[in-house]
C-alpha cells in the first residue's frame, strides 16, 4: 500500500487566557498539540504551528486596572511569561503571537460584515445587570447573589456552584457587583447576535464528516454531544457576540460604544497568527508567502481543500465554542471549516482536582524550578493520551516510577549498557553487517513499531507507548541473554560482542526515532550520541551499520523524589481554598499552618444563607463552617502590624512579602497570597492590617512566614485587607 500523500497542516491549540502564567494542566493539551505536530513532520507532511494570547475582556481590563497598568501593558508581561513557558517545555511554536493585533481587527471585521451581509447577524435590546457605581454594564461572573434554586448565597450569575443550577444573572436574588459592592440595577441595552441556526444543516454535514471527505472531524462522544445541543428543542440559539463599553477589546464598526465579545475574535485570533507568520520571514524560510493565507483559508479550490488540513487542539469545556459557534461563523464568512477537532480532558493531581492546601496546584514554572525534567511530563502525559476526550490523573508516584522504568530502565539503559564495549574494543564503531538473525530481529522490532505514524496521527499517544515498551522489553532481553559484560572477557567471542552490541544501539536508535515527538530533548541528545540527523519516520526501516557513534554519556536520569516533594511545598502558597477564593474573615496569606487555624479563621464571621418563602434570612448549617465556642476563638492571637515594606516576591505571581511593626512582638516577616489584588505594594506601606501571631512560622523557599494577614473578599483581584482603626497601635490585641 502506498503512504499517504504529504500534506499541509494548520495546527493551533487553545489560546491561553492572558490573565495569569500556565499551570501543568494547561501543558496537558499544550504538549498532546506539539507531540501530534512534531510526528505529522516526521510522517512528511508540512504542518504550520501557530498560537496567541488570548488578550481581550473584562477580567483583563480589571486585572490591568488593579496592576495600576494599561491593558497593553498588562498583557505584554503575561505574554513574555507564557512564550518562556512553552519554550522550556519544548512547546515550539512556528508563530506564537497576541490576539491584539491589527490582522486579527481586521479579520475579526472581515468575519463580522460577511455575516452581517448574509443576513445573520440581528440587533435586539436586551436588559442587563448595570453597576451605576462602576457605571458599566456587569458580565454574569460579576454578579453575585443567592441562588434562586436552591438559596445558597454568594453564587456567580451564571451557575450554582452547590447545586448546579444555570440560570441568568437576573435570576439571582439580592444581587451585588462584585466589583463595588452595590446593587446593580436593571437596564436596556441594544446588543448584536449571530444566528447560529442559520448554519444548522451544514453543522449537522461537518459532524457527519461529509465536509471533510468522510473523515470524522472529532471524537464520537464530542460528536455526539454537540448534536444534542444542536437538536435541542428550538435549535441552538442565537450567540450574543458584543459587549458595551467600557471594553478592552475591537470596537464594532458602525456601532459606538459596542465591542465585540471576546469569543467572537479569539478563534479568529488562529487565522490571524498564521496571516503574521505568512507575512514573516520565517514563513518565507518554510515556503510561505502573504498570498499562502488567502489560499489556505479560501473554500472553492477542491483540490487545495484535499490536500490541506486545519487541525483545533482544544479542552473539552470549550467544544461548545468551537464545534458550534466556530465553524458556523468561518461557513458564513466563506472560509475553511477544521479538518478536526481534538479534544483533551480536565487534569487531576492524585486522584483529586488540583489543590493549592495539598501543593498539588503547580504552576508550570514551578515543576521546572524544583529541577524536574519536562520531557519527564511530556511523556507521563504520552501513557494516557488517546483521541477520547477522559480526564487524566497525574498520580505522583506512578510519574516517578513510570518515568524510572520506561525511559531509564528500559530505553536508555540499552545504549549505556553498550556504548561502553564499542568504544573498548571497537573503536566507536557499528558492525557493518548484521548476521541474518539479528537482522530479522531488528525487521521485526522495525514492523512492530511501523504503526506508530498512524496512532501518533489518531492521537493514541498510549498505543504509541505501549508499542515501545514491547520493543524496548525485547530489546533488553536479547542483551541479558547475550551478556555483552560476559562476552568481553573473551577474545575468541569480539565477533559476537560487536553484534550483540551493534543490534542493542540499534533497537535504541529505532526507540528513539519514535520516542522522538514525545521527549524531544532527550532524543536530541541520543541523535547526538548516535551521530545521525534523522527528521523522518522512515529512517527506521534499515538499521545504522558502520557509523561511528559518540562516548556515552548519561541521556537523562531517574526522577528524584525530592524534587518532587520541593515542588509540593513550593505549590502552597497560600490557605486559600483550591479556587483561589478567601472567605470574609478566612486568612489570605502564605503560611498553612493547622487545619485547626483555617477552620477557626474561616468560621469566625458567620454568613447569612438562603431565603425562605417570605423572603427572610434563614440559616443553612451546611453552608457554613462548624460552629465553635467562645474558647475556640480564643486560641487564635490577632494582632495589628503596621506595614512597613512591601513587595513582589521574585519566582511567585501570588505573593507578597510584608515586614510588620507588630510592637512588642518585634518585627515579623508575613508572604500574604494577595498580590492580584494589590498591583503596587509600595502603596500599602504605613497602613495597618489584621494579623495571626501565633500561627506556627512556616519556612518556604522565599523565607520564613511568620503568621497570617487577614483580607476579606472572594478571591483573586477581589480581596480587601482589613483596616484598623488610627488609634490602634502596632502590636495590639484585637479582641
């Protein structure tokens, strides 16, 4: 059967949002779209590799606005931190770039007045919840109330985070802005909507794969998800695709004091990263010119269509997006549909979501600062990884074992029990021949292994995996069987010594070929070891005889487990809960402490939950903490410090350090997790805060904390510290 015809290949995965750095279960689908990159150029086919920031929306004009900095500004340092990220994880992007460009205005404007001249765009007036202190309209995440289902307060406008109900923000009961506390109020507001329906039929084409010459553009039970919501009784509705000013992002044409929602230029922000790098240089150097974009994307040239792919790697909590409103809007602008979306899970630590209390929280420049290796990740992530879209657990202990066993054990373990006996007796140098049983030997591991192009393109990164523990087991039984130790303390057997060895670097040079895609770093160092520059699949057909490899030296090493213990303790910044939320009265700070402390601290203002028929407060005790007596409050020593420094801490983007006149007491050094709330901490010096005194010290990689600093608020950007009165002076008990 003849191979596939080489094709050009669009890749991209999801954007990153520009509102803080990557965390590892971002890199899940991050290194799951480089893996299928890396092995679709060695199978031969020309594949493109863009992505962006995601840069635009109201979480990032409040952020900007909390940081003291403008937008631009804002996202410039989120970008820089996200682009050494995937470079350090071996993420290469052919053009990485910001969804705040002119070519993505000026598409996002192409997108929009080919819709609006369809005839699928329509104006209505809507009625929003407006916050008359901030004197804007309130997106439904800053929108809090009671539930209207089931009466638990301080519930976003959207959903219900204790029963799980949706419903629209004015649903809510007693709502507030989250932004100013107030009451918002009710007003009309004209907004633009994309007619999704409009484009129904054509949906129902692309999942059946008739747009796509019969192939399926996405795992079944995406498939099938997407068509219940496309069936769904009176038919996908209309999608809201603007905002009101103020805004960060594109205003809409012809409409002052409109923008266009976030989601509407996102995924365009695809299209607009691969017209860049058309444009660039580098595009140039791989073929590329500026008229490569309109062809690409163009739809009435069959034979370009079959001989061109435009791949989405995404999470499986934005498929509605881009497997409903995405192909939709590029159908209705006369552009490209995808070839295919591929959809990976949600990522839990242990067995359980990721959780900062736990350390399991882990930023991504947090593993690579505890000195763990990220091809490591890169191929525990490859074990698991297949087309459907299931979550995947990275259980700690089995990462170090796996990565003990599969890379250490069974694949470089080939070459450094060899590479010593070549150099010792031969030179450097390969047999330039293989008796005939070791050349079938070496056939049959080549065959075994040759499926590997066609799962790599499936994405069942573990079928590639289990295939090369196959080998690799082989492999090192033909060296145990053959003692190369033994035969080299016989002269009379240097023959069968250099092929023994010759056909064991051989079945590493074949793991390593595949291996390629998943750990590119550590088989850059085997290339190098091995003295060849291979770039295709195909190399691994014959053996390498006669070449002269390198002096072996050590590819990579076991996983210490130190390192990953530094990398748990350096997760736990704060007593925050796992979503980053502080209660009013809990602690926002550095030091854990006891559970004791957080239960006590979080239960010390009780909260008013639920509504009854006639609309009066009544208490639900599983909405608040257990109760405590007077005693158990008493444990706690609250003081008031009186800043005088504060500042960034280098390596964290939660913390900030504090130094506190906390009168008798001395001096104490505090790291508060408070750092998205307060933007420049110079201007907190001279205040007056809340502190716990005898929370047992804490000593982190930035220092010792010594105690707890008290805020109140829902998380994030929304924390406030609290205030003691002028007259209190450092060091008073607060009673």
């Amino acid at each position: 059967m003849s191979a596939p015809k080489a094709k050009q290949v669009l890749v991209t995965h999801a954007l990153p949002y520009a509102n803080g750095p990557l965390h590892i279960g971002h890199l899940l689908g991050y290194i799951q779209t480089d893996v299928w990159v890396r092995a679709r150029r060695m199978a031969g086919d020309t594949v493109h590799f863009v992505a962006a920031d995601d840069v635009h929306g109201t979480p990032i004009m409040l952020a900007a606005e909390k940081a003291g900095l403008t937008p631009e500004d804002f996202i410039r340092g989120v970008y820089d931190s996200h682009v050494r990220d995937f470079v350090d994880f071996g993420i290469v992007h052919d053009w990485y770039y910001t969804t705040h460009s002119p070519e993505n205005q000026a598409l996002a404007e192409l997108v929009y007045a080919r819709l609006k001249a369809g005839g699928h765009i329509a104006a209505r007036s809507i009625r929003q919840l407006y916050d008359p202190v901030r004197q804007m309209f309130l997106p439904d995440r800053y929108v809090k109330g009671i539930c209207p289902n089931c009466g638990t307060p301080d519930q976003y406008g959207d959903n219900c985070e204790n029963c799980g109900a949706t419903y629209a923000p004015t649903d809510l009961k007693e709502p507030r802005s989250v932004l100013s506390g107030a009451t918002p109020e009710l007003r009309d507001s004209e907004h633009y909507f994309f007619q999704v329906g409009d484009f129904a039929a054509m949906l129902r084409d692309w999942l059946a794969g008739k747009l796509t010459h019969g192939a399926p553009v996405m795992h079944a039970s995406v498939a099938a998800k997407l068509r219940e919501w496309l069936d769904a009784e009176g038919g996908v509705r209309d999608w809201d695709i603007s905002r009101d000013a103020p805004y960060f992002g594109f205003p809409i044409p012809d409409a002052p004091g409109k923008f266009f929602y976030v989601w509407l230029d996102a995924p365009i922000g695809y299209l607009a990263s691969f017209k860049k790098y058309c444009a660039s240089e580098a595009g140039a150097k791989n073929g590329l010119a500026p008229a490569s974009f309109d062809a690409f994307l163009q739809v009435a040239d069959p034979a370009f269509d079959a001989d061109a792919e435009m791949h989405h790697f995404i999470g499986k909590d934005i498929v509605n997006f881009h497997g409903l409103f995405w192909p939709a809007m590029l159908r209705g602008a006369n552009l490209r549909t995808p070839n295919a979306l591929h959809v990976n899970g949600y990522l839990t630590v242990n067995g359980e979501k990721m959780s900062k209390s736990r350390g399991t929280f882990v930023m991504a420049r947090t593993y690579l600062d505890a000195g763990l290796d990220p091809d490591y990740l890169r191929y525990y992530f490859a074990t698991m990884l297949t087309a459907a879209p299931v979550d995947l657990d990275l259980d700690l202990k089995a990462f170090e074992e796996r990565v003990n066993s599969h890379l250490v054990g069974k694949w470089v373990n080939l070459a450094s029990r060899c590479a010593g006996f070549m150099h010792k007796f031969f030179e450097g140098r390969l047999a330039t021949t293989l008796p005939s049983a070791e050349r079938a030997m070496y056939d049959a591991w080549a065959a075994k292994l040759a499926p590997c192009t066609e799962l790599y393109r499936a994405c069942d990164y573990a079928g590639v995996v289990r295939l090369l523990v196959e080998v690799a087991d082989e492999a090192n039984a033909y060296v145990a069987t053959k003692a190369p130790w033994l035969l080299a303390k016989d002269e009379a057997k240097r023959e069968e010594l250099h092929v023994a060895c010759t056909l064991a670097l051989n079945g590493f040079r074949l793991l390593s070929i595949w291996l390629g895609p998943i750990v590119p770093a550590i088989a850059e160092r085997a290339r190098v070891f091995l003295a060849e520059r291979w770039s295709r699949f195909d190399v691994a057909a014959t053996p390498a005889l006669g070449t002269r490899i390198a002096e072996f030296s050590a590819l990579t090493v076991r996983v210490d487990p130190k390192k990953i213990e530094t990398m748990i303790e350096a997760s736990k910044e704060s007593l925050k809960p796992a979503d980053g939320a502080a209660s009013a009265g809990a602690a926002s700070a550095a030091n854990t402490g006891a559970a004791e402390v957080k239960s006590i601290a979080a239960s010390a203002a009780p909260t008013k939950t639920g509504n009854d028929a006639a609309g009066t407060a009544s208490p639900q005790p599983s909405a608040i903490s257990p109760v405590i007596s007077i005693d158990d409050f008493a444990k706690l020593d609250l003081r008031v410090g009186k800043v005088l420094a504060c500042e960034f801490v280098d390596g964290s983007d939660k913390l900030l350090r504090f130094e506190l006149d906390a009168g008798e007491l001395g001096k104490r050094q505090i790291f508060s997790g408070i750092r998205a709330a307060y933007g420049e901490p110079e201007k907190l010096v001279g205040r007056s805060v809340v502190f716990i005194a005898n929370l047992a010290p804490r000593k982190m990689r930035f220092g010792v904390s010594e105690g707890m600093i008290l805020s109140a608020g829902t998380g994030g950007d929304d924390l406030f510290l609290l205030d003691a009165d002028a007259g209190a002076q450092p060091g008073a008990t607060v009673k």
